[in-house]
C-alpha cells in the first residue's frame, strides 16, 4: 500500500497565496529550483511588499526579478549569478550573498531564517519518503529552518540516495508538477581544452578522488582521464563527465578512504541521460555541503584532486574567479572549499585552470580585443575567490604553473611562461615596475 500524502496536497495558486509580505523565501539550487512558484510569483505582486528570494544558480528568467515593473516588490539575494542574474543586476533588485559553499546556509541562517522553503523533489515513495532529488547542498537544512514547506514533487525527477530524504510528515505542503528537470547540452570542447585537460590528466594519478566542475575544461579533463584506474569521486557537482568515467570502467572508489566505492556530491547538474543515470542509483549519494565541501572532509580521502576555473589571476597567484573588477559575474561557491581540502589531503592536488587570453570589448572603440588573462595585477574592485596563499597548480593551454610553497619571484617566471607568448615581455615589465622583480 502506497502512503497516503492527498492531505498534502494543494495546487500552486494556494501556494502563492501563502507568501505574506516582507516574506523571505528560499528555493532549491540550480535544477531543484522550485520552478513553477517562480515563474508565477510575480503574479502576487499586487500584495507583495518587500519579498526576498534566495536562490543559486537559477535556471530561467523568471518574471519576478527580470521585468524592472516589479523591482519594488521583490528582492533576490542570491549565493551564485548566472547570466540571467548579471542581465538584470541593473533592475536594482539582485545582489549576492559572498559565501564559501559548506558555510552558505549555516551563515545564512545565523543572518535571517527563511518563512517559506520551496523546491523540487521526486515523487514520494510507498513510504512516504521524498528525494530531493538533484541538491540537497542547502536545502534540508532551510526546510528545518523554514516556517513554510512546499515541495513541488515530480515523476519526471529522478530518486537519488544519501542524507537527501524528508518524509511527507515533515513537509507542511505539496503541489504536484510534471516539467522535466532542465536539462543541459554538453560544453562543446576545443583545442585549448584538450591541451589543458591532458595537462591536468597527466598529473592525476591512479587511485586519485575527484572534484570536477561544468563546462569545456572539466570535460576535457574527465575525457583525458578515461584510461586512469580506480579513480574515487568527491565532489561538489555531479556531472556528465562523471557518469561517462564510471561507465567507462574508470571511477571505481577503490580507494577512497571516506565513503569507500560511493561517489559523493552536493548536487546534480547536466544532460537528460545524466538525470536517468541517477535515478534509483546507490552508486552516487548526495550529502549537504555543509559535509562535502567542509575542507577538513575534502581532506580525508588520500590524492584527492580538485579542479577549478578562473577568470583572472595575478602574478602572484590571485585567482579572481567570481567577479570582472567590481562586477559580479558568478559567486565563489565551493573554489576556495575544494582546493584548500584538496592541498590537506596526503598527495591531494588542486589545479586552477584558464585560457590564456580573452576576447573583450575595448570600451572606448567597441571593438573587441585579446587581452591576457594572466595579470600584473587584477582589475580595480576584483574579488579575490582563491587567494595566492591557498593556489596550487595554474594550468594554461601553454603549461602548467606549479606554485605550491614558491616566492613571488618564483611565481612571477613561471605564471609568465605559461602565458599568451605576445603578452610576456608585457607582463614582465609590469612585474618590474611593480617591484615583484628586478633587474640582476
């Protein structure tokens, strides 16, 4: 007999009409975004009075914070941008919440405790038991913080394991929904990728546990990794490049000396074929970020690797990772966690990798331009995500910078022979004139 959840039930208008004003809601990260509230919220405006929204990397444009009509109305504070967010950052009515991933809700709550938790979830199970599904880095520890829980469950989302279940006794609403979880096409990879990939796989060792991200990079690396051994994973994100590594034989968790034969991550982002892959899987358990991307956690599995990008980095190792001079761009979300955790592991690595150069627009001619994105010093305002006392390994598509334990001198010569060759002789007489260097 199937547990009995009807009394849970109400449909979506009824859940608008919960929010009150000066509200604070938060929602799930990424794809367990609550995305039918969202993209109806805007529809209580008539009622809302300074109505705050917390959210990571939300995945659509939604009404209520895109459209300047109501940016009296409501507020987003959110951990991480994303394109949408930086779009509408001018509205004045989106701002970021500076946060290392594994302290995000603790710090948060010790600030403000939300009234309404909304996100989504799988179907609950003859138990009465719901999965939610594709994050649980914040969201259990805001649904027992919350006034209001609801939870919009899901056929279409898969059950996944690990400390990521509520029971329906413990969720005051449901709405039923039936969207499928967003799903995202590979990064196209390029030459630049691959050369960086084979860089960082060259170093990653039989054995080794991984933190990989999204994008181009990361799936060059998970490409290049294919014929490594008993790799582990410990990671902040699951991903596609994850899955083909397991499929291909490479990921067994051997190794690993926490979570022995588990992969470990926070959250799920990626392909529809990803989503399939972890539903009903007990290979791959999702645990809060609070435990995933505590450092001293990281560091518990030997030769973990972490690998990361950056937008910027100076010649002493600063990495400006989340932000174009002062403007927001993304969030530092767990760069800082996992590397740090990685480097306290015994014969852990942790790899910053980026282009050498970027394609920008000169603002004085609107013409675009390269510039390198190795720097004598980062733009007026930059946040620094990954400081140079925390930096390991900085990887180009020219080479592979080792910085651990190096001077400033020392990692002035080797940023630059990693850097766009007809920038060197540039950054070298802005390390001369900053007086990282002199003349012998």
């Amino acid at each position: 007999m199937n547990y009995d959840y009807s009394s849970k039930l109400i449909t979506l208008k009824q859940a608008l009409d919960l929010v009150k004003p000066n509200d604070y809601i938060v929602t799930g990260m990424c794809i367990a975004e609550a995305k039918d509230f969202m993209s109806q919220l805007h529809t209580i405006a008539d009622r809302a009075v300074d109505v705050r929204v917390s959210n990571c990397i939300p995945m659509a444009d939604h009404e209520f914070f895109a459209n300047p009509e109501y940016r009296s109305k409501f507020m987003v504070e959110t951990w991480f941008y994303t394109a949408s967010l930086r779009r509408f950052h001018k509205n004045g009515n989106v701002t970021y919440i500076p946060n290392h991933l594994h302290l995000a809700a603790k710090k948060r709550l010790d600030f403000k405790k939300p009234n309404i938790y909304v996100g989504a979830a799988a179907m609950p199970d003859k138990h009465g038991n719901i999965s939610l599904s594709l994050s649980t880095t914040y969201e259990k520890q805001m649904i027992e913080a919350a006034d209001i829980t609801i939870l919009e469950i899901n056929p279409n989302f898969p059950r996944t394991f690990g400390d990521i279940q509520v029971h329906v006794k413990d969720i005051d609403y449901l709405v039923e929904c039936d969207y499928e979880p967003l799903a995202l096409p590979d990064p196209v990879m390029n030459d630049k990728d691959r050369k960086i990939g084979k860089y960082i796989a060259d170093l990653v060792d039989d054995g080794s546990c991984l933190q990989l991200g999204i994008g181009g990079i990361p799936n060059a690396v998970a490409e290049a990794l294919i014929d490594k051994k008993d790799l582990g994973v410990h990671t902040e994100m699951f991903s596609d490049g994850m899955m083909k590594l397991y499929q291909a034989g490479a990921i067994t968790g051997k190794y690993k000396n926490m979570d022995k034969g588990k992969m470990i991550a926070t959250f799920a982002m990626g392909s529809k074929e990803l989503y399939e892959f972890l539903d009903d899987n007990p290979a791959v358990e999702f645990y809060d970020g609070y435990y995933t991307n505590d450092p001293y956690v990281i560091a518990q599995n030997d030769n973990q690797i972490s690998i990361n990008t950056t937008l910027e980095v100076d010649l002493t190792g600063q990495c400006a990772s989340e932000s174009l001079g002062s403007v927001q761009f993304s969030g530092t979300g767990g760069q800082s966690d996992t590397a740090v955790g990685a480097q306290m592991s015994k014969g852990g690595k942790s790899f910053i990798a980026l282009y050498s150069t970027a394609m920008v627009r000169n603002p004085e001619t609107g013409e675009k331009e390269e510039i390198s994105k190795i720097v004598g010093q980062l733009k007026v305002g930059a946040a620094v995500s990954l400081s140079r006392n925390d930096v390991d390994y900085v990887v180009t598509e020219y080479g592979v910078a080792a910085l651990r334990g190096t001077g400033v001198t020392e990692r002035v010569e080797r940023l630059i022979a990693i850097a766009h060759p007809k920038f060197r002789d540039e950054l070298r007489a802005a390390a001369l004139e900053l007086g990282m260097i002199y003349e012998r």
